[in-house]
C-alpha cells in the first residue's frame, strides 16, 4: 500500500525567513530525506533544489514526494560532507541557500529494522547508509570499553558513560550484543539505581552511538566549510 501522507517538515518558518526562496535561486538540501524542506523552498519560488541524502529509503519517497517539481530538483545518494563534490559533478560553482537538518528523522525512529530506537526489539544497525559502514553491533564488539566510555560521554553527555561502558563489556563477554533490546537492558540495568529520569536511562547511550556509527560531527565539519564557501 502507498503512503500518501506529506511529510511535515519543522521550522520551515525560519527556513522560509533566512533562505528567502520567495526570490527565486537555487538551494542545497543536505539532508533532504522525506523532502518536506525541498517542497516548501519549492512552494515559495526556489528555482531549483539540489538534495542529498545517505539513506536509500529516504530518497526514494524524497522522489515520490517532489514528484510535481521533477524539472526543478536533482537528487543524489551522498553524505552532507560530500557537499562539494555533488555540486561539482552538477558543474554548480555557487548557490544562494544551504539548509540541513541534522539528526535523526521519523523514518529512522519509526522504521522497523533500522535499529535506532529502543522501543522495538530489533538488529542493532544505525547505519542512515546500509549500503556502507560498520553496523553498530559491530563497533560495540570490537571497541575497548575505555573507548567506549569516551565515545558515550564525548557524543551523549552521559555522566555515567564509564559505568555504562564497563556494563556493556561485561556482557559482551558472555554473549554478542546484537539488538536494541540487548543493548537498551544493559544500560538500564547499569543504572537501575540512579534514581528517576524523565527519560529513558538508554537515550544518551543510543544517542552516542547512532552519532559514532555515522560519523555526524565529523562530516558536519567538512560539509560547513563546504556550504560556506559556495554561498554567493
């Protein structure tokens, strides 16, 4: 069955007052995923949408959804720090806006075998790219727990980023963690005793690792001095 239902994009507000697209240019979506930024820019005069995104599933409803701006839109397989060389193969020197909306998306969360959210119990990937990468399961197993340790505190400001790291090899040394569920049971139970929280005691831990897994700071890096330098 067809999902007809339009993707609500957030800001778009503040997206319509600093792009200005009401004047006509052309934009870059570094993260264009369902297509909801791309089709307001659209809808207020964007002359054309250049849209990237990691995530297969993502473009191909991006391409259902912009569907009525076919002539104006050009969408690539490609990370945000990949920037610079999607414009060049597009022979685009410089553009007049540049939007991206970092972190995860409904589809990630909402999706079934993705693996971002402990809510379901399922095979513990995060990759937005699953043509590509290490699977989160993968960097668990293989990683030091003080690396781990650091990665959690460093991506998830999580206080307690060392006990929850030493939870996590310890049982790993009696059997894979290869699900959310798995993961999400370790952490909590490595601080069923904090104390009440009004979120899951698993949020930073997932939050950490989703971020490791993608590399999302590093290429945000390369991608801003990219956007910068394009801008006319």
């Amino acid at each position: 069955m067809t999902n007809t239902t339009v993707h609500q994009a957030v800001l778009t507000a503040e997206v319509l007052t600093f792009l200005a697209p009401q004047r006509g240019g052309l934009f870059v979506d570094c993260t264009v995923g369902l297509g909801g930024h791309a089709r307001v820019l659209l809808e207020h005069g964007a002359s054309r949408v250049i849209g990237l995104d990691r995530d297969r599933e993502a473009l191909s409803q991006a391409h259902t959804a912009l569907s009525a701006w076919a002539e104006h839109v050009e969408l690539h397989h490609a990370n945000y720090k990949d920037v610079d060389a999607v414009l060049n193969t597009s022979q685009i020197s410089s553009v007049d806006g540049v939007l991206a909306d970092l972190g995860v998306s409904s589809l990630h969360l909402d999706g079934e075998g993705r693996g971002f959210s402990f809510r379901r119990d399922e095979p513990l990937d995060m990759r937005m790219d699953q043509s590509a990468g290490q699977t989160a399961a993968d960097l668990i197993r293989n990683t030091s727990e003080q690396a781990l340790a650091d990665i959690i505190f460093k991506y998830g400001e999580e206080r307690q980023s060392r006990r929850i790291a030493r939870a996590i090899v310890e049982a790993r040394r009696t059997s894979p963690v290869t699900s959310t569920g798995d993961l999400a049971s370790i952490v909590r139970r490595s601080l069923r005793r904090r104390g009440y929280t009004r979120i899951d005691p698993a949020t930073r831990t997932f939050q950490a690792i989703r971020i490791w897994v993608n590399q999302e700071l590093e290429g945000l890096e390369v991608a801003l001095e990219a956007m910068c330098r394009r801008l006319r």
